[in-house]
C-alpha cells in the first residue's frame, strides 16, 4: 500500500512463543532497504488475554493497536501481523498513520501473506551453568531461536542465526569465548 509517498508492507506468519517475535520482526526490518518502522501484533490465545504490540516509533496508537484489532477481529491466535514503513518524506497524522498501518495489516490477514524464508544457520555455544542465565538472556535479547541441552557441566545452546547475522553473531561469540 502506499499513502503520500510512504509505502507499508505487511507480514503475517505463525507464532509458537513469544520468543520469536524479535527475530521475525528484526528478518522483516532487514528484508527491505529503506524500512524505519515495522509496527506489530501478536496474538497467542483466542481469548485475546495473552498479546503484544510495538508502534515502533509511530506515535502511540497509531501503528501497533489497529494490527491488534485486526488479529483480534478475524479472531485469529498464534500469530504475529507485522507491517513495515518506508517514510515517502509527507507526515501522514496520527489518522493517517492509523489508516495505513490498519489497512495493511488488514490485507496482510485476508491475503494470508505468509512470512518470507528467512535462511538461518545452526550454530553450536557451550556454557557453564553459573553462566547460563547471563548468555541466554543476552541471546534473548539478540532474538535468536534457540534450544537448549543440559548436562552435567553446564548447557549448550543451539542457536539460528539468520544469515544476515553472522557476522555480528561470530563478532558476538568471540567476544564471548573468554566468558565460559
């Protein structure tokens, strides 16, 4: 869709834990150049009790609560509607920006626009367990996919790593290599 010369993309894809939300939304900021804001909903129960939305930037309200009120109108769960911002250069308003952020993700629903591949690559990090909670939660934050392995002397992480983040990820490792 394009309103005054901004341009939004939507997004909706499937979500079995809050986990991935930052890794989906950080592969879809990076699909495109030119992308300042990806505002999102995410829905995990029908209730409509357990949800999440970020403006991104856009005012509060504009962005985030009417893809909310989308998911929770076509009475969807376990997904995440994400809609994408390039600024054409002309503010839209606060209706505007409400406008345009909901009409997008209203496509996004009713197109089924389902997530684009993002190719990841596994990646193995051991750790002790006086550690653990340190590394995963700095993983947390990076929005990696991960699993998890105990064993007698720590964890090891299995990690996908999108491959427009390797780089950071191995700049990241060697900088942790000195932590375990």
């Amino acid at each position: 869709m394009e309103d005054r010369g901004s341009k939004f993309f939507g997004l909706m894809c499937p979500l079995e834990s809050d986990r991935e939300i930052s890794k989906r939304v950080e592969a879809f900021k990076q699909s495109q150049k030119g992308i300042g804001h990806v505002a999102y909903a995410a829905v995990w129960d029908k209730k409509g009790d357990l949800y999440r939305s970020s403006d991104d930037g856009e005012p509060s309200g504009t962005a985030g609560k009417p893809i909310l009120n989308h998911i929770f109108g076509k009475g969807l769960a376990k997904v995440l509607v994400a809609v994408a911002r390039i600024y054409g250069g002309v503010p839209l308003g606060k209706g505007g920006l409400i406008r345009a952020y909901g009409h997008t993700a209203l496509l996004a629903i009713e197109n089924g626009a389902l997530e684009a591949v993002i190719p990841t690559q596994t990646e193995k990090l051991a750790v002790a367990h006086a550690k653990y909670a340190i590394l995963r939660h700095q993983i947390e934050q990076k929005g990696w996919a991960y699993q998890v392995e105990y064993h007698d002397k720590g964890a090891c992480f299995s990690l996908e790593i999108p491959e427009v983040d390797l780089d950071s990820f191995r700049n990241w490792k060697a900088e942790m290599d000195g932590f375990q």
